[in-house]
C-alpha cells in the first residue's frame, strides 16, 4: 500500500507541477531530512552520484540567476549506472524532499519545476554536499513555499 500512495502522490505532484505548484507537498520531516537522506547516501557508497545531481543542480542554478523566465527542466542521468541510481527509493526520496518533481505517466525523468529559484537550488545543493550541517531543518519549509 506504501507504493500505491506514493505513485499516487507522484502523480498528484507530477500534474501539479506542470501548473508550477508542485513544490508545496511533501517536504521533509523529522527523520527524513534531505541532508539525513543523503549523508546516508554518502555512507552507502553514493558520493559520486550526489556530486553529479549537486553539478547539475549547480548548472542549472547558474542559468536561472541569468535568465528571466524559468523553465522545468529534466535530470537527465549521464550513464545507465546514474539512471539506476536514481531509480532507488532513497534516492527518490532524496529528489522528492528537494523539491524535485517526479516523472508522471507520461514522463521519463525527474525534473527540476520552473517554480524553483536559484536559492532554493543552493540550499538543495547544500543538502547533500558531504560534511556539512543540516541547511534544511529549519527551513524545509523554503524548498515548498
């Protein structure tokens, strides 16, 4: 049942954010902090794989700060090991707590929603840059609003 509600959800959010509302649901909570996701992660061997969606976050920061209208933009894994990477739970969980949208029905990849900015794609970054304190637990809310 915990997999029917999360596809449930994933579709709620999936058609949400083509409105540009997706962000609001599902940020965090106790235990599940995006920094707590990825330092855990990192424990497990995936440092690699979160260098990589902290560049692409990175890039992506750097466009919206230049740009004046943003636009949702795909996570494109760069090899098939980084795309089974992101089909684990933990790390979908991670993406999802970050704000990202996940892919709908009719949608391949995760996305980036056109709704967040570059601050909110830093404190992202921050969230799962090894080593650091935990940006986000007290203001989870951020990511969302």
């Amino acid at each position: 049942h915990v997999k029917k509600s999360r596809e449930n959800e994933s579709k709620r959010r999936g058609t949400a954010g083509r409105k540009g509302k997706g962000k609001e649901k599902g940020r965090g909570g106790a235990g599940s902090s995006a920094h707590q996701l990825a330092a855990r992660l990192h424990r497990k061997g995936y440092s690699e794989h979160l260098s990589w969606l902290e560049a692409y976050l990175a890039d992506e920061a750097r466009d919206r700060t230049t740009d004046d209208e943003w636009e949702e933009m795909c996570i494109v894994p760069v090899s098939e090991h980084v795309a089974q990477t992101l089909e684990m739970e933990e790390f979908k969980s991670l993406l999802s707590t970050l704000g990202m949208q996940c892919p709908s029905d009719q949608e391949m990849y995760w996305r980036i929603p056109s709704s967040m900015s570059p601050d909110q794609l830093e404190q992202a970054m921050s969230a799962i840059r090894p080593g650091t304190s935990d940006p986000l637990e007290s203001d989870v809310g951020a990511l969302g609003n």
